[in-house]
C-alpha cells in the first residue's frame, strides 16, 4: 500500500513539475507564438539558405565567412530546412519550446535528487526560472538560445554527483563539447567540470576522466579541423568582433546589464538566495559537494564577460545559460538553509516569494516585451525589406553596401543581389583585424570603413532621426528613410532605417 501511495504521489509531483516547466511555452504561444527571433535569426537562415543553394557557409553567396558562435544550431537549422522545407519554421519553434520544457525538468529532477527530496526547495527552483520572463523571451525562437539553455540544465543533471562510470563520464563529456558549440562559453563550464571530476576522483578512476575529456574534446575538434580547413581560421568572427583584447579590470558597462538582467527577471528569487548565502556563511555551513558545479559554472561565464566583453548587445540572451546555475545553485543553499533553520515558516515565506517574481514577470511580459516583440514582423522586418528592394533596384550587380549595424533581415530578404560589408565586422572580418568595427554607429571609424572597402551606398539601421549620418560624413547623400519601433525589449524606441549614396569623388 505504501509503494501504491509512493507511485500515486510521485505521479502528481512529475505532473505538478510539467505543468510549470510549459510556462514559457504557453505565455508564448498566447502572447507572441509568431514572433521567430532577432535580427539574428536572419543571419542564422541566411547562411543555411546559402549552404543549401550551394553557395557556401557565409552571409554573403559564395563568400565563406564562419560568423557564428553557434554553429551547432547552424547546422541543426540545415538538416531542419532540408528535412521540413516550408514547415521548419513552425517545427523549429515547437523544438525550442521542447527544450525549454525538457531543460527545466531535468533541473527539477536534479534539485530532488541534491536536496534530498526536498519538494519546497525543487518546487522553488523550478518555479524561479521557468517564471523568469526573459526565459520566456527567447523561448520558442529561432535562436540557439533555448537548447543552450536545455544543455546547461542536462549538464547540471549528469553532475549530481561526481561518481561518474566511464561510459556516464563520456556521454557528459560529449554534452559539454556539442554545448560549446551552442555557446562558446561552456567551454569554460566544460573545464570546470574537468577539473571538479577530477579532484573529487583523486586520479582514483583515470578512466573515467579520460572518457570525459575524450567525449569533451571529440566534436570540438571535429569543429575546428573543419573551420580551419573549410574557412581558415578556427575562431568565429563573432568571437573576435565582440571581445576585447586583453582583459578589462573595471567594466562598468557588463556590472550594469548583470544587475538591469537580475533585476527584470530573477529578481525575488536571487534576493532570496543571497539571503541563503549569508546563512551558510554566518552560520558557518559545509558548502555540499554538489553545490560546487553551479557556483563555480555561474563564476566562470559572468568572470569571462567581465573581463573581456566591453558589452552585450541583448544580455538577456547570452545570460540566458546563467539562469539554471543561478537557480539550481540557489535552491540548493535555500535547502540547507531550511534544514539549519525549520523554525521558520518556509512555505509561507517561498510561495510569496515565488507569486512575487511571477507576478512581476507578468508585467513586466506584458509592458515591455510584448510589444517589440508583436511588432518585429510589421515593423522592423517590413522596414528592413524595403531596404532591401531598394537597394536591389538601385545597386548594380556585385556593388558592395555598408551596413551600420544590423544585418540579418537586411541579408535574409536582399537574397545576394548586393554584396553587406558588415559594419559590426561579423560577416567583414577585415574590419575586426584593423580594429574598425563597432556595434554602435561611430563616424569616424564608418569613414575608416568606407575608405577600406569603397562602398557604393551606406545602411544606416538604428539611426536616432533622417539622415543622422550625413550631417557627419558629408560624403554620403540621403536617398531612402523609413521610420519604425525598435525590438529592443527594453529600449523599444523610435528609430530610423536610413541609406544614403555614397558619394563619387571628383
């Protein structure tokens, strides 16, 4: 009868847990279940629809530029498109919202195991990120961001415990190296994980350190000896465009969009779990073994953006890995916690806490990110593939266009009847090894740009008014200006798309 009454309330926990893991599928299939991703997703179907015409892995037909840190869902939206054709757009945005569902069950599962079976502790875990509006953001897209999101958490899952067979320690291995190739910084995790395996086994099962680094290393190195040999170089122009060299002691800029991060969506819970901390700390608790994966894994990603990225153009986005180390971490001190403290009124006190940070990202969805995000198809998208056509009709054949600074819709509907030199430097590698690119339009470096390169006309996407550029470079003669509402979730502005002629000197 007790084992009837186990399975009878084991069913309801898993069911509970499903439930709150389809948050973020359902606030997206209610509130924008057509919006596919950024500007980025463009670049992303860009490329596959070039590799598929057999015209190379790059922006631009026949170019070949490796411009993705994510060449992984590269290649899955490849296959996808191959496979699906006219329905992988709407087979990709159920996969997404799959992995999200999956990712926060494998966390619950992990929590229970942690914390003993601590229902209250799994339960708020679970809840703290899949309430986390910004997981709802980019869930369901068609971005790498929500499978990253998915590998982060079956990694946490295969590191409950650092007992790993073998062939355990292999498949892990392999997880974490097929995750670098979602996000490049799990690379770092992957070391962590190494290194914490490693000093847990006291060298006592060789094998099985050797299996990890043998499953972690075998698809990076299948990765880069294709890039080096495919486009000459093993590092993305993305990585490269976007960190700085050397490193960055003081960076004002990443501290502000960490606390913007918290403070939009994981706000409650991370009060909370500093709470848990001061404890453990006052009360001078062991920090459990298992704990050691999400403190050392959270370290290491917001220490690599500090230190060598001047700043993130959606943080919600490449943070998005640091919500399941932020909240399996987090309940797992809040588990601890409990048990050095039952006196309090913990139920009472989480489910406050809990109706707190959904309550808030309800608003918070339906102040600041609905909006951009239902109007990214009429607005942005409808801009900047009148741009296109224009630019179709008025460049000749092979004639090079700047674009300051975002190119995928642009790239995506011109279809290579005009050749994008990439502002930003992503798919115009020339400009990251002079130094001259930029994701902020700057005058004096697009001079530098147009002087290398000799472009025939200039894109302006994010300009503030008309022809903002043309009061700064008296080269470049105003021909073409639409006006639409910025998909920045939190900045949603007006802005203008503007293009301008270059010139010819006489």
């Amino acid at each position: 009868m007790k084992q009837e009454e186990s399975v009878y309330e084991s069913k309801w926990v898993y069911t509970a847990a499903l439930l709150m893991a389809l948050t973020p599928s359902l606030i997206k299939l209610f509130c924008y279940r057509s919006y596919i991703g950024s500007d980025d997703t463009y670049i992303h179907l860009q490329v596959a629809r070039n590799v598929l015409a057999h015209q190379g892995w790059g922006l631009n037909p026949g170019v070949r530029c490796n411009l993705s840190t994510a060449p992984l869902f590269t290649a899955m939206l490849i296959v996808a498109w191959l496979v699906c054709g006219k329905l992988m757009t709407g087979m990709l945005q159920v996969a997404s919202c799959l992995a999200t569902t999956v990712g926060l069950l494998a966390l619950f599962v992990r929590l229970r195991k942690t914390t003993g079976g601590d229902l209250t502790a799994s339960f708020f875990g679970l809840g703290a990120a899949a309430f986390a509006c910004n997981l709802w953001r980019w869930n369901g897209t068609l971005m790498e961001t929500s499978y990253a999101f998915c590998a982060v958490c079956l990694i946490l899952l295969c590191f409950t415990t650092f007992e790993l067979s073998p062939l355990m320690a292999a498949s892990a291995g392999l997880l974490l190296g097929l995750s670098a190739l979602l996000r490049p910084e799990l690379l770092a995790v992957g070391a962590v994980c190494a290194l914490l395996l490693a000093w847990h086994l006291r060298m006592r099962k060789v094998l099985s350190l050797t299996a990890l680094l043998t499953g972690f290393l075998l698809p990076l190195v299948a990765w880069e000896l294709f890039s080096y040999s495919y486009f000459g170089s093993i590092l993305p122009t993305t990585l490269r465009s976007k960190t700085v060299a050397g490193v960055m002691l003081w960076n004002p800029q990443i501290i502000r969009q960490y606390v913007e991060l918290v403070g939009f969506s994981l706000l409650w819970p991370v009060i909370l779990f500093a709470g848990c901390l001061a404890v453990m700390v006052r009360k001078r608790l062991k920090v459990p073994e298992h704990l050691w994966l999400p403190m050392a894994g959270t370290a290491v990603i917001a220490g690599f953006h500090y230190l060598r990225t001047s700043g993130l153009e959606a943080p919600g986005r490449y943070l998005l890995i640091l919500f399941p180390l932020v909240c399996a971490g987090g309940a797992e001190m809040l588990s601890v916690a409990m048990r050095a403290m039952p006196q309090w009124r913990w139920k009472s006190i989480l489910s406050t806490v809990l109706l707190l940070h959904l309550g808030m990202s309800l608003v918070f969805n339906a102040l600041w990110i609905m909006p951009p995000l239902r109007s990214f198809q009429k607005e942005y998208f409808v801009t900047m593939q009148q741009a296109a056509e224009y630019l179709a009709g008025a460049t000749q054949p092979q004639e090079l266009v700047l674009v300051e600074v975002d190119i995928g819709v642009l790239a995506y509907c011109a279809r290579g009847r005009f050749v994008i030199e990439d502002g930003a430097g992503l798919a115009s590698p020339e400009f990251v090894k002079r130094r001259i690119s930029f994701h902020r339009v700057r005058p004096e470096l697009v001079r530098q740009q147009m002087a290398l390169v000799r472009p025939g006309f200039v894109v302006e996407s994010q300009g503030e008014a008309p022809a903002t550029l043309a009061k700064e470079i008296p080269e470049l003669m105003p021909v073409w200006s639409r006006k639409y509402t910025g998909h920045g979730v939190t900045s949603a502005s007006q802005l203008f798309a503007n293009i301008y002629r270059v010139k010819p000197k006489h």
